[in-house]
C-alpha cells in the first residue's frame, strides 16, 4: 500500500505565495510521474503541473510562469510552489504519483486533498 500526504494549503491574500509538499510512503519500488491536480466548487478535477521522474515539468496554461512543480526523489517528495496566487486559483489541491512497489505492481494513488483559499 501507498500513501501520500500533503501539507502546506491555507488561505493567502492575493499576490501572496503558498507551497505544497506531498510525500509518498509505503511499498515504494519506483515513483514514476507526480502530479498536482485541483477541484474548485462545481467544477471537475483538473491537471495543474506534473513532472516526471527524470524532472520534465509540464503545467496548464493558467499557471505557467506563476506555479513551479518540483521532486526529491530521495525523499519522493513532490512540491508545488504558487506564486502571484489569484482568486480562481481557490480549489482544493490534490496530490497524485503513479507507483511501482516491490513486486512490480503499479498504481496510481492521490493524496487526501489540501485546501487554497486565495482572497481578493
């Protein structure tokens, strides 16, 4: 089993920065690619950045330039750090690894979700 766990959301004026860590633990083999998902009100869960295991960061487009995805694979550790936060930033963040363990099984796990309330 795996799991993964965020910290670092909270509420932030706008301009302002947060930013988020997610550790995996558990039967960690390999961690394959890492990601930060968001889910606003009425809204679906959608792809804010990801990066893969060799450190390729992609990001949406609403976020490029103000939000940077990084990894320790040492600690596989993904962050998230948001600069120049804005209101419709609000969501709530998910955390998201694709996991190989020590039997070759892979899998893909999500965190239990940090809220970011950006205010205007």
């Amino acid at each position: 089993q795996v799991q993964l766990v965020e910290s670092g959301g909270g509420l932030v004026q706008a301009g302002g920065s947060l930013t988020l860590s997610c550790t995996a633990a558990g039967s960690i083999f390999d961690i394959n690619s890492m990601a930060w998902y968001r889910q606003a009100p009425g809204k679906r869960r959608a792809l804010v950045a990801g990066i893969t295991g060799d450190g390729s960061a992609n990001y949406t487009d609403s976020v490029k330039g103000r939000f940077t995805i990084s990894r320790d694979n040492a600690k596989n550790t993904v962050y998230l750090q948001m600069n120049s936060l804005k209101p419709e930033d609000t969501a709530v963040y998910y955390c998201n690894a694709h996991v190989m363990d020590y039997i070759g099984m892979s899998g893909e796990y999500w965190g239990q979700g940090t809220q970011v309330t950006v205010s205007s």
